[in-house]
C-alpha cells in the first residue's frame, strides 16, 4: 500500500494476526478486529483523500 497511514495499517494487522495465531482471539475476531481499525484509522485520515491518492 502506498497511501498515508501504511505503517498504521500494517501494524494494527500484525497486531490481531498475531494474536490469532497465538490462539488468543479466533481468526474471524482478528480479522474483525483489524476491519474496525483499519476503518477508523481510514476515517480519520480522510476516506475520500485515501481513494484519491489510492
């Protein structure tokens, strides 16, 4: 990815994934874990700037 935030997104992914692996959440919490984030780092960088850039 290369749009504002990158660094923010992939460490909020590292974050949940491994805790799934771990076994510490399920892989669909992770996943949905990550979704919520990733929208509110989304939303608060501008979503509309985030697609014009993407």
């Amino acid at each position: 990815m290369r749009i504002p935030g990158t660094p923010e997104y992939w460490e909020i992914w590292d974050i949940h994934l491994s805790e799934a692996i771990t076994g510490q959440i399920s892989p669909q919490e992770a996943l949905d874990r990550t979704a919520k984030a990733w929208e509110a780092i989304t939303d608060r960088l501008g979503r509309e700037s985030q697609l014009k850039i993407y």
